[in-house]
C-alpha cells in the first residue's frame, strides 16, 4: 500500500516548539510539555491531537541499539526488477513488507529500482535472506550489496527551522 502524504497544515510557532520538544525527547508528560511551549495542559493535548490527526506526528518510538541488542551488521542493497510495471512493483512490496531484517525499502529513480537497508546479526543471517528472500523473487534482476563499515552518522531529528515557511 502506498504511504499517503499528510496535506499541508498551517504550523505556527507553538506547533513547531512542540515537534522539535518531542524530537528531543517523546517520553515528556503533557504537563510538562505544555509548560515547555507556554500552553496549559488542555490546549497543547489538543495541539498534540490534531498533529496526530494532520499526520505530522506519526508516532511515538524507542530508539534501540542495534549492536548492544547483537544487530551489527548493516547492509544497503539496491534492486533491479525485470519490469516496473504495477503488478511487479506490488508484487515486490508486499514480498519484502513482512521481512522484519528489512528496516526500509525505497523505491528510487536512476540506475536501480529500490534501496533497501537491512540489519541483520552476522553474514549469515544476510546471506539467508538474499538467497531465500530477495534472490527468491521471480522479478529480481539483479542485486548489489554495500556492507556498512561505520556509521557516521544517523539522525532521526528533522531540521525545523524552515517548516513554517514551507507548510504555512
């Protein structure tokens, strides 16, 4: 199923306060929420409500580490299918959704049809599901795999600075 964009909502400045408080940190009680944001608790609860509702707010998550849970290996893999027609397309989407090593598929325009980021726990688990999953597929083409040596860097926090002006 295709991911739905949320439609463009005016963000004032006390919605904006609010986001970039619950990027730092979503665990914060609404009492204390509101009193960031310069709100009584009804009103920010409502705020929060309606950026739930607009789809600016799509969830609340722990952020886990992988290596200390024993996920080290990271891979990028990037697909070729034989067609890009839309039953092919459908078909790969819902063969990769359910495999949970799969943490995001994105289908991109240029010299591969998807990138997909998997974390696994060591090489073999990686080579069972190229081989049994991606390698399975009747549409696959062709499969690259480029195996991550160090994260550099990888943020979940969105830049605000300039949502106002590009939402309002």
């Amino acid at each position: 199923m295709p991911s739905r964009s949320p439609q463009p909502v005016n963000l004032d400045s006390v919605d904006l306060a609010i986001l970039a408080a619950l990027q730092d940190n979503a665990r914060l009680a609404v009492v204390d929420l509101a009193r960031l944001v310069n709100l009584s608790p009804t009103p920010c609860t409502l705020r929060l409500r309606r950026l739930e509702k607009d789809g600016i707010i799509s969830g609340y998550h722990a952020r886990l580490n992988p290596r200390a849970l024993g996920h080290a290996l990271m891979v990028f893999v990037t697909v070729s299918l034989k067609s890009t027609d839309e039953a092919t397309l459908k078909a790969f989407n819902s063969a990769v959704r359910p495999v949970k090593q799969i943490l995001e598929c994105h289908m991109v325009g240029g010299g591969f049809d998807y990138l997909l980021k998997i974390r696994v726990r060591d090489m073999g688990e990686y080579r069972a599901i190229l081989g049994g999953v991606l390698g399975a597929l009747p549409m696959v083409e062709s499969t690259h795999s480029y195996f991550v040596m160090e994260e550099v860097k990888e943020e979940p926090i969105l830049d605000l600075a300039h949502a106002k002006e590009s939402r309002a």
